[in-house]
C-alpha cells in the first residue's frame, strides 16, 4: 500500500516465534479500508490460530483530528463473539508507525513471551522473568530492558496470566476501553505484553489537499466541542455533589490522546498536594482517569470517592478491568475495596452482555466509522463531523483511490 499506512502486515505465530511480512495490497485495503473492518477480515483469514489482531486505521497517526485509534479485534469470552476494542493514548499511532499497520499474532508461546516491534522488526523475548510482576513493573522493565522511555506497551497484570473474563490489556500503566476481557486472550497464550515504538514516516497522495481538509474539520471539531475536559466532560448522572466535589479535591490536569482535541482523561492526585505541577521524590503520586465509563460504575456501586483513585490504581496493576469488578466492591470502603481487588484477579467473572464495539463510547453510524477510520470514537461520539461521508473523502485524497461512505460500514 503506497499511502496512509505501511508497506508490510505482520503475522505472528507465538507457536513457532517466526513472524512473517505480508504485503498490505491496494486492493485489499479498497475492499475493507482499515481498522475493526480490516482487522475483522484478517481474523477470518488466520482464524484457525485463535489469533487477536492488533490493526490501525487509515487516519491513524495522521492530522486528522482524532487520529490515534488502535484497534484489537478478537472473540471475547466476555460475548462469545468476535468484538473490537479500542487502543487509545499514543499506543495505536505508534504501531502504524513502527512498521506494521496491523499484527495478527496466533497460537501460543511456549514460555512467557512479549513481543517487541520497531523498526519494520519483530522480535521475541523472553518474558519469564516478567510473569507475576504487575502492570506498572512490567512498564518499567521493558522500557528500562530496552533503552526507551517512549516504548508503547499493551500488556497483562495477574487477571490476564490467570485468564480472568475480567482482565483486559492494558495501555502503558492504565486501563482502556477493553470491555471483552482481551487480558485472558494474552494469557491463554503466554503473551506478557506487545512493546511498540514508531520513528516511521506515511506518505499521503495529495498531502496539500489532505492537509488543507484537516484544516477545515479542525475547524468543525473545535466549534462543535462542548467546551469541557477532563473530570467536567463526564456524565455524573446519578453521581450525588460531594463525590464530585471529592474528586475534584484530588485532580492534577487533563490529558488527551494522539491529536485528539478533547481531552477527557483526567489525572488524580492523593499522595501529595494536587496542585504541584513538577515532578517530586513522591513515588506514584496518583493515577490517570483513562475510563470514565469505569470511574462511573466505581461510583455508583458505592465505592467513596476519595478513594476511588487507589481503587482504580490497584485494578490496573493487577489488569483488572474497573466497570467489569464494580458490583463486587458495592458497599465496601477503601481498604476493603483493595482487599477485595486481589481476590478478583485471583478468580472472578465478568457479567455476559452482547455488544461488537466496546461499550466505551455511544454505540452509533459514526462511532463504527471511527472504529474503520482510526478516530477516537469517544470524539466522534460529539461531533457530527466526524462522520463516514467526511471519511471517504480523506481517503479519497489521501490514497487517489475512489471511496464513499458505505465504506466506512462494517
């Protein structure tokens, strides 16, 4: 494929440790586009291997307001069927532009292992010395291991090595929109974490039009954003004035994705002043907000909201998926909630529902299209420009191939 992603596709077998380059053909990518839809075709393709599939949209690491979208499409042992999740933050801009727009890694390892990409490479490394340490050490090893603070890392803690409905893949030290249970899949197949760092480049077949009709959506996206971050852009319905006024106590700043104009993730502070804004000798002063959905449940099962933050702290060191455990701590105070919490990654299920898309953002037309486009579906979620119309017409320009709406349909 000569524009808006990379030259080569991998495939993994965890089963052999060889990894094989695949041409990304034009026509493949004209047929079914990029990401869930993409991703969804190659899981046909390789389905004999139980594979999970790591894939990007065309507009993934672009200008493209929103760009950072990753996808991971497996069958869930949450639904029983095959799902897609987001990869949000910079994990999903980074595997485009490490070399492979999309990986499908098969069977199972041996041994522990974690799966290492850079520079259109491919390595497997032993990951023995990794299994049982927590998300937050498996971070820092890996980064420390190999050289760079900037590696991106999905990995499991505890909840996923013992291949819990409840686990999910982790995204750096925090959680995700994995609501289908994922972490269990890495598990199943001996996969600790897959690091990734991109100092690629993507070619763009008009890059003055691409970039003037970025301009212009820019533009829309902005207009139309509710004027709110961070803590304030979360629906609290339900959530009574002091729990709010708790967490508000507590917040640092507001984070955002890759290009991605609304920042809704928000960061805690409760182990030092919120207010400092340099870095101190505090060791894990707080934690990042990166599931509201999730910050929610905690709280309407009763969680107290001046403790919220270590509750979803420890959730994510041991990979546990926060919405997926927050009936299990209805009721409990805080050393009782993180009590509880090694328990649930020791053994617990996630309740069964029925969705394709996480449930992360509103399911709609136009959070589909992002799951293809590689747009973050919580700000397409707000913004009726970000739509399959404005889509096809990117990558119109951005590929000189020919594409409507209807491609950006599952």
């Amino acid at each position: 494929m000569d524009y808006l992603y990379t030259e080569y596709y991998l495939v993994v077998d965890l089963a052999t440790g060889e990894a094989e380059e695949v041409e990304l053909e034009e026509e493949f990518v004209q047929e079914n586009v990029g990401g869930a839809k993409l991703n969804m075709a190659l899981y046909e393709e390789h389905k004999d291997g139980d594979p999970v599939v790591l894939g990007t949209g065309p507009f993934t690491s672009t200008l493209v307001p929103g760009g950072c979208l990753g996808v991971i499409t497996a069958k869930s042992p949450v639904t029983g069927n095959v799902a897609h999740a987001p990869i949000t933050w910079n994990a999903g801009a980074e595997l485009k532009l490490s070399g492979y727009s999309f990986v499908v890694i098969k069977n199972k390892a041996d041994n522990p292992t974690y799966l290492w990409l850079h520079d259109e490479i491919a390595d497997f490394v032993d990951a023995s010395a990794l299994w049982g340490k927590d998300v937050w050490e498996t971070v820092d090893v890996i980064r420390d291991e190999q050289g760079e603070d900037r590696i991106q890392l999905l990995s499991i803690g505890k909840a996923g090595e013992n291949k819990l409905s409840t686990a999910q893949i982790m995204n750096n030290y925090w959680g995700d929109g994995d609501r289908f249970g994922f972490g269990a899949l890495f598990g199943e197949k001996n996969l600790k974490a897959v690091a990734v760092r991109g100092m690629g480049e993507l070619d763009i077949d008009d890059a003055e039009a691409f970039i003037e009709k970025t301009e212009e959506l820019l533009g829309k996206v902005k207009s139309a954003l509710p004027g709110k971050s961070g803590l304030d852009a979360i629906d609290f319905a339900d959530i009574p004035d002091d729990a709010k006024a708790a967490l508000k106590s507590q917040l640092h700043r507001v984070e955002a994705d890759f290009n991605n104009p609304f920042a809704y993730k928000f960061f805690l502070k409760y182990r030092e002043d919120p207010s400092v804004m340099k870095s101190t000798d505090v060791e894990e002063p707080g934690v990042l907000i990166s599931d509201p959905m999730g910050l929610a449940a905690l709280l309407k099962a009763g969680v107290p909201a001046d403790a919220v933050g270590e509750v979803f702290e420890k959730a994510f060191k041991l990979g546990l998926n926060p919405a997926a455990v927050a009936s299990k701590l209805s009721g409990k105070d805080k050393d009782a909630a993180l009590a509880e919490l090694d328990s649930l990654a020791e053994s617990s299920e996630a309740e069964k529902f029925e969705a394709t898309f996480s449930p992360f953002a509103p399911s709609s037309d136009r959070m589909e299209a992002a799951y293809i486009a590689g747009i973050c579906p919580v700000l397409a979620s707000k913004v009726e420009a970000l739509n399959a119309e404005m889509f096809a017409e990117l990558m119109s320009i951005g590929t000189g191939m020919d594409f409507d709406a209807d491609a950006f349909k599952m």
